[in-house]
C-alpha cells in the first residue's frame, strides 16, 4: 500500500513529452496569427554618419541651386573683353554692295580685295557667349533717343559699322551733313524715331588742327571742351566717345593762359612732355564737361557715356611699303604692351574715376574695351584696298597702306555687338525704362 505501479509511473512521465510536440504545433499558428495582426515594432538602426552628411550636402546643394534659380541678378555679369576668335560659316549681316553707308576707303569688297576669310570669325569670350547682334533689338532700347559717335575717325568707322547693321531692318535717312569729308552727319530711323550722329573731334578739347597754311603741329587747349559736340549735349542721350591715334601728332599743349608742353616740337621753345598724360587731361577735362552740363540743364534723365578704348594699328614695316599689313587670320593670342597698353590703361582708369566720382544714376559710364579683341585682329585692315583695285596694272612696290581702320563689314562689327549688350545691361538695371 502506498507503492506506485512501477509500469504506471513510467507512463505517467511520458504523457507530457508525447503531448509536447502536439502544443507546439497548435501554438505555432496562433503565434503566426498574432505576428501578422500585430507586427513587432523594431528600433531604428543606428544612423550613418556618412550618409547623413551626403544627404545634408545634397540637400543645400540642392537649396543653393534653387537659391540661385531665383535670383538669377546675382550671377557675375558676362566679361566680354577677354576670349577669343572662333571661325563662323554665317558670315556678317551685310556686305559691301547692301549697306551704302560705307566709307569708300574701308569697302575692301567693293574695292576688290581677292581673300574673304576674314569676313568669318566672331568673338568667343572665355566663360559666356555673345549674341549676334539683332538690329530691331538695338531700335527699340533706343526708342526716340538719340546716339552720338564722338571722337576721331575710329568713332567714324564704329558708327558707319552700326549704320550697316541697322540698315538690314530700317533705312537711315541722312537728315544732316556739314564738314569737310562728311565730318558730321545726321541720320534718321522713321520706323522707331532713333537719331545717330557722328561728330568729328579728335581730341574731345578744343583744338586747332594743324594745315598746309598754318602751322604744322595741332594746337590742344586741355581745359575746355569741343564745343562742335558739347553744345548739343541736350540732345543727346548716348554718346560714344573713342580718340587716341590724334594724340601721336606732333603739337603743342595749352591749359588756361599757359602753355604746359608739347610732343614732337623742334625748334618751339617748350618742354617735351609726350602725350600720355595729355591724353589723361582731356579725357578728364570730357568727362567732367559731360556731367557738368547735363546737370546744368536740370533733366530728369541721365546720360549714359561709352569710352571705347584704344584700337590698335597693325603696320608692320613702312605704311606705304606693298604688305604692310599682310595677315589673313587672326592672331590665337596677344596681349596690349607698349603704347597699346598704356593708351588703353589711361582711358580704363579716367573711367573709373569718373564713375567713383559722379551719380551713377544721372551719369551712367562703361568702357567698350576692344584693344585686346581688335589687337588680334592684324587680317581686318583694308590695306592697299583703301583704294580701288590698286594691283589692276600690277603688283607695285610702293603703295599707300591702312592697317589702322577696318574693313566693312569686318571685326568692328563686333564692338557693336557688345556696345548692344552694354545697352541691354543698363536697361536691365532699371527695368521699365529705356536708356536715356
């Protein structure tokens, strides 16, 4: 009594191992049950640093270039001035038998020059790109105002260089002219109301060029103005102002009642100074007159002024020796030195001082600095074909040269493209309003 069934203990013990396996398999669904109503919520791994910092710069990356999107102002404006000629199959936008505004000596077509590859090339600057120049654009910025070339016979060219490439769209009419060799003229756009003159002053200062009855060296008086220009001031909206080749001549420099000096004066009893700093006086002196006058006559527009720079000549040997500009293709780089470089660092320099010294928004100032473009340029000259066909009767060992203006068409075409941009910029710079 008292004893356990040694057989029934041994199957007691192995009810639960037998029933085990049969729980398992019942419990197994309802675990699974659960699990997909009630999935596990697992903790986040642990962040990469790395990633993070990728997504961090992405994302301001990202925030920087919208930023920039939105403000496009604040992109740096476009250097026009340093780059380099590229080959281009258009071509420019008339020839010399469409346009008939040219100068005759610089219609090198016309008068017969054999080569045409210099007519292909465009300026390429180094970080942006210049439009080819649209002349209704141009019409329409200048809207009822009125533009005026000053300055010597480059001025001339630049302003006989925009007549042509106006003249594709809208005829200028010539409503003035006056002067020996057509030293000022006038003309008309009907279709948008623009006026564009040329004034023929070779210093800016009054001056009295040398003849063949006085004497032979000019006579510059550095602090007055040319009146032949200053005293339509009023009517001007836009002038383009562009000396320097006058200033080689030999002459003799006044300033008040005195005389300071001059260049290249045998046998005058006055102290050679050159004629660096004399350019310096007078562009100075232009400035100056400029604001003055304009504030004098109590408008409520500005003025906007354009300085292009020096323009380099290509001669290279004596000016009326055949050749003396022989180059058929541009140079692929060259910087200004020499005189090129001082001419052009001069006229940089008033600019600037000017704008630091004067309201911007009464007297808007830019420099057109085409020394660079135009120095590598030796193949844009007329040459010999400043005359008509002057080989017809052979190759001749002496013949009269220009290799310091240029052809038209030809590269300064160019400075008229980026004096439209120029213009384009101002007008930008106070949106609604059109230059003037």
């Amino acid at each position: 009594m008292g004893s356990t069934n040694p057989l029934f203990k041994g199957q007691s013990l192995s009810f639960p191992k037998k029933l085990f396996p049969f729980a398992l398999y019942a419990l197994l669904p309802l675990a699974l049950l659960r699990l997909y109503l009630y999935p596990l919520r697992l903790p986040p791994p642990p962040p990469d640093s790395h990633l993070l910092q990728s997504t961090i710069t992405s994302s301001s990356h990202s925030s920087s270039s919208e930023s920039e999107e939105e403000k496009p102002n604040e992109t740096p404006p476009c250097d026009y001035f340093n780059g380099k000629w590229i080959r281009d199959t258009r071509g420019p936008l008339y020839n010399g038998t469409t346009c008939g505004t040219i100068k005759e000596g610089q219609n090198c077509i016309r008068h017969g020059r054999p080569d045409t590859s210099y007519l292909y090339w465009r300026w390429k600057p180094a970080h942006c790109n210049l439009p080819r120049f649209e002349p209704i654009s141009f019409l329409q910025l200048l809207n009822h105002k009125h533009v005026a070339f000053v300055g010597d016979s480059m001025a001339r060219n630049q302003l006989e260089s925009l007549l042509c490439m106006l003249s594709t769209v809208s005829t200028p009419n010539l409503v003035y002219r006056n002067g020996e060799d057509n030293k000022f003229r006038k003309w008309h756009f009907a279709s948008h109301n623009v006026t564009i003159s040329v004034y023929w002053s070779p210093f800016l200062v009054k001056g009295v060029e040398k003849s063949s009855t006085g004497p032979d060296h000019n006579k510059l008086y550095l602090d007055l103005v040319d009146e032949t220009w200053a005293k339509d001031l009023n009517q001007i909206d836009l002038i383009v102002l562009s000396i320097g080749h006058w200033f080689l001549h030999p002459a003799v420099y006044h300033e008040g009642d005195s005389v300071l000096g001059c260049h290249y004066c045998p046998g005058l009893n006055h102290t050679e100074i050159g004629f660096y700093e004399v350019l310096r006086k007078a562009l100075r002196t232009t400035l100056k007159g400029i604001v003055e006058r304009r504030s004098l006559d109590n408008r409520d527009d500005g003025i906007k002024v354009t300085v292009t720079t020096f323009s380099p000549a290509h001669f290279e040997g004596e000016w009326d020796k055949f050749g003396a500009c022989p180059k058929t293709e541009p140079l692929l780089e060259k910087e200004p030195e020499g005189m090129d470089y001082d001419m052009r660092k001069i006229e940089v320099e008033e600019v600037e001082a000017a704008r630091a010294n004067y309201n911007a928004r009464k007297f808007g100032l830019e420099v057109l600095d085409v020394t660079k473009l135009a120095l590598m340029r030796p193949d844009g000259h007329p040459g010999a074909y400043m005359y008509p066909f002057p080989f017809a009767d052979g190759v001749k060992e002496r013949v009269q040269n220009d290799c310091v203006h240029w052809c038209l068409p030809g590269p300064i075409d160019t400075w008229n493209e980026i004096f439209l941009q120029m213009i384009r910029n101002w007008n930008n710079d106070h949106p609604g309003e059109v230059i003037g």
